[in-house]
C-alpha cells in the first residue's frame, strides 16, 4: 500500500479518502512523498471527522500528516527529503501491526475461510453427485468457482502473513525491518474474476427464463448498491456533521439491518404473491397432447429450465387438474430432459440418473434411442424409462403404458435415429 | 506483549516518564538527553505508550483535550531498574575481558 501510494504521489495523486469499495485521489504536486501506514485499533469508521486523537498530534508534530483512514487503518504522507520514519523500532512494528491485523482482518479472514470452505465442499459433493443440478445453472456455477477463489486468495494472504510474521520476528531481534510482500496480482485477478462471474450471473437471472433468478438478481443488485454505496455514504455525512462514534453506529447498523429486512420481506412478498404460471414461458418440447388425445385444459403444466454453455436442464411436469372429474382417463407425465453440450459430461449425468432408481437396460430401438433403460420396483417393470440419445437424456414417467407410436413420437421429438 | 528485554528506545522512553510528560515532550528529551544518538519514531512512541500502559509500566496522570501525560509506575521503574543491572553487567564484563586481554598482551610483550 505504502509502495503504491509513493508512486502515485510522485504521479500527481494523493488520496484523500477511502471508502470501502474505492479510494478517492486528489491531485497534488508532483513530488516525492514517503507515505506510512498504520494501524489504530482504538479507532473506528464511526468517528466524526477532522477529530485527531493522540496518535495524530504526535504524527503531525514529527511532520508526517494524515491523508485518509478507513476502519483502523491510517496513512500518513510526510514531504520531507529525509523523514524519521514513523516506525523505529522493528519489534514494536511488527507487534503493532499483529494487532491490527487480530483486530480487523483475521476474524473476516476466518469468515472467508469458512465461508469458502463450505462452497467448495458444495461444490465437491454435487459434482459428484448431482453434477445436472451444478452445471447446468451459472448461478450455481458461480457460486462454486467464487468458493474456490475466495477460499484460495484467503488461504494465500494468511499464509503469507503468518510467513512475514515469522521472518520480521527473527528480523527484529537483530533490530532490522522486513518489507512486506505484495500479492496485488493475485489479488487483482481474483477481484476481476469475481467481477465476471456477478456479470454472468445478473446477466443470467435478468434475462433467463427462471423468473425467481430475475427477482433475486434485482434485490441482490438493490442491496448491493444500497449496502456499498449509500450506507457509507450516509455513514460519511455523519461523521462530516460531528456526529459522535456511538450515534454514527447506532443510525447506520440501525438503516442498514433496517433496509436490509425490508428488501428481504418485499422479496418473499413478491415470491409469494406471484402468479407462477403468467411467468411460465418455458417452451415444453413434448407435451402430453402430442402422445394423447387430451385435452390440455385438463392439466396443470409446472416447466422449468435452466441452461448453461456446458448443460442445459428442463423438469417438466403435466399433472391432471384437481377438477377433472374423477373416472376421466387423464394421466399425468413428468419428464427431465438434459441437454448434454459437453461431451465429457455424458456419462457422469447418465450415471446420476441411473442412480435415481433400480433401473434395467431395454430395447432402445422403438425409442430410437442409443440406448434405453426401464425403472424396476420389487422386480415389477414401471412406466419410468431413461432414454439416451446422442446428446440428450430424458429420464421420463408415464402414467400410462406407452405404445409403439408412442415411442416412436418421442423418439422423433429428441431427434433419434428412428432407421 | 512481553517486556523481557528492553530495546534502546523501549528504555530512553521509561527513563522519560520518571517525570510526568506527554507524548510530544518525550519525541524532544529522548534524542536531547542522547545528544541525538537515539529518536524515537511518533507511531513506535505512540505503540509504545499504548503496551506500557496495558502492561502497567505507566500510568495516564492528566488529558488535556488530545494531549495525555504520562507517569512510570513502581512495576516499569523495577523493569528499567532490571534492564539498568542488565546493561552495568555487560558494562562491566567487557571491562573485564578487555582488561583481561591488555594485560595478556603486556606479558607476552
């Protein structure tokens, strides 16, 4: 930070302040600056502005003056050719600094630990055993690839805290200091990535065909914008107007948990008063009146479908409607068709619906299908069928026993070789 | 933190605090009293202060709006007493080694 705030001075750039997301630079004389930065656990994001506590008299009278701070973090320029550094003693350095580190970042450091940890471990458990469910949706694919990162970058800026500690401690008892070392490529691709990955997924839940994507998109964006930006800067006004640490805290934790459950009950309002159907665009490729003569208004049609460039999945269900009138020979069909666009990942989604029942291989052929499975119960044969096809899978039930037609239709809707 | 050995600057800032002082009066008497030898930086002193009074080695007498003065307690005056035995008995086995080796030198000479 110290490295990278020098250069910029000598660019023209001082920073004035740091939010959590930005840093705000000023322009300023192009000149050499050393810049120090220190850590204050008494200090808090809360207190009003422009007052200076005793770490700041001291700093100012030894010519070094502060620029901007953030939670417990402060720096300082000095404009001097040779400055006494602010910190000249190794030992109390590296003691002052694992203080502010223990104060402020190892326990956000655990949280991403944890946090990491158990999205990989989700991520492990359903390539393994549901990997239709992983791939086939980006929020999903997000997620695990954003726990991997995150679990990674944690894990690398401990170890090579915990590695500095080490050095600097054996250092400072021979009275020297020891730089620290910068990960700012890491850090910076890895942020980027994220970038990527949340673009993906609004992109994906604003103009997908799941419409609670769309509604969790847009209050994940709401929060996100009212968390990061206008929080903090309500935060900033108060602490401009003298407002004290405790009354800026109060107010500011009070909005923020505030707005936070009012976005949240608004979301589960929406989700519960939505009328499902009028979202349902979802194209069904094969309906039951295409197998039947029924007639559709004797069903209820629940579809869902999600796609990725890897998979893509639709469920869907047609079961009879409540008022039919008993007796009516209106059965139901439910299906699942995955779309397997990466070659790689047959077998693994074929295996995964295979594992869904007891299931024994029969004559593909009526289904123009490479090759067909049928569900087995206590040794009886049911209407439950896996059909494999070149790059599709369709794990479907009947509430009837399908005719030769029958198959043949299905066959020729997920484009079998009916030769 | 554990004071078991004191560094220069640990020892210069005790020795400061035998009178009632603030931060900025210490910034001034340690490289006065030292002829310029040792400084203190302003974020060491002000580390400093903050884990010799957690460690109870100072106390807080008065605060003056930013301004805190500070004052050794009897538990940093025993420290400084013990870094002061530490220092005399270098002091005086390097005496002793030294004279030790010139009158090695005066015999063989």
């Amino acid at each position: 930070m110290e490295r990278h705030l020098e250069e910029m001075a000598q660019q023209g750039w001082m920073v004035e302040r740091m939010d959590s997301l930005w840093w705000v630079y000023r322009r300023c004389e192009k000149r050499r600056a050393h810049v120090a930065v220190s850590y204050d656990i008494q200090s808090s994001i809360f207190d009003p502005e422009g007052v200076e506590g005793e770490r700041e008299e001291l700093c100012r009278y030894a010519g070094w003056q502060l620029a901007a701070s953030t939670e417990k973090v402060k720096v300082f320029y000095n404009w001097e050719e040779n400055p006494l550094p602010m910190e000249t003693d190794p030992r109390i350095e590296v003691e002052s600094v694992h203080r502010g580190v223990k104060s402020l970042f190892l326990p956000i450091y655990g949280l991403y630990l944890l946090l990491g940890f158990s999205w990989v471990c989700d991520l492990v458990a359903d390539l393994a055993f549901d990997p239709i469910g992983r791939l086939s949706s980006y929020v999903q694919i997000c997620q695990g690839v954003c726990g991997v990162l995150l679990l990674l970058l944690t894990a690398i800026e401990l170890a090579g805290y915990y590695g500095w500690r080490r050095k600097a401690l054996r250092m400072a008892e021979q009275g020297m200091f020891l730089e620290t070392s910068s990960y700012g490529g890491a850090q910076k691709a890895a942020a980027w990535g994220v970038l990527f990955l949340f673009v993906i997924w609004s992109i994906d839940g604003i103009f997908g065909q799941n419409p609670m994507g769309k509604i969790t998109v847009w209050c994940a964006l709401i929060l996100l914008v009212f968390l990061t930006v206008a929080i903090p800067m309500l935060r900033n006004e108060l602490r401009r107007r003298g407002i004290s640490r405790e009354k800026n805290r109060m107010i500011t934790f009070g909005l923020a948990y505030g707005g936070t459950f009012i976005v949240i009950c608004g979301l589960i309002g929406i989700l519960m008063g939505m009328d499902w159907k009028s979202w349902n665009t979802v194209d069904v490729p094969l309906d039951v009146t295409d197998l039947l003569n029924v007639s559709r208004d004797d069903y209820e049609v629940d579809s869902w479908q999600e796609d990725t460039i890897l998979l893509g999945k639709t469920e869907v269900r047609q079961l009879t409607n409540l008022d039919v009138p008993q007796g009516e020979d209106i059965p139901d069909m439910i299906y699942t068709v995955v779309e397997v666009k990466a070659s790689i990942l047959y077998g693994t989604c074929q295996a995964q619906l295979l594992r869904q029942g007891t299931y024994q291989q029969v004559n593909g052929q009526p289904w123009g299908a490479n090759v067909a499975y049928q569900k087995m119960s206590n040794g009886k044969a049911l209407t439950s069928y896996l059909l494999c096809y070149d790059s599709q899978l369709m794990s479907v039930t009947f509430g009837w026993e399908p005719t030769q037609e029958q198959m043949q239709l299905v066959g020729e809707k997920f484009g079998g070789d009916m030769l | 933190m554990k004071f078991q050995t004191l560094s220069e600057q640990m020892f210069y800032v005790l020795l400061c605090l035998g009178e009632e002082r603030c931060g900025i009066d210490i910034l001034d008497q340690v490289p006065a009293m030292t002829h310029g030898r040792v400084r203190v930086g302003s974020g060491t002193l002000y580390n400093l202060l903050e884990q010799f009074l957690e460690a109870g080695c100072i106390e807080e007498t008065r605060v003056e709006g930013r301004r805190r003065s500070y004052l050794i307690t009897p538990k940093g005056q025993e420290m400084l007493e013990q870094e002061y035995q530490r220092i005399c008995a270098q002091a005086e086995d390097y005496r002793r080694m030294w004279e030790r080796r010139k009158c090695g030198e005066r015999y063989q000479a």
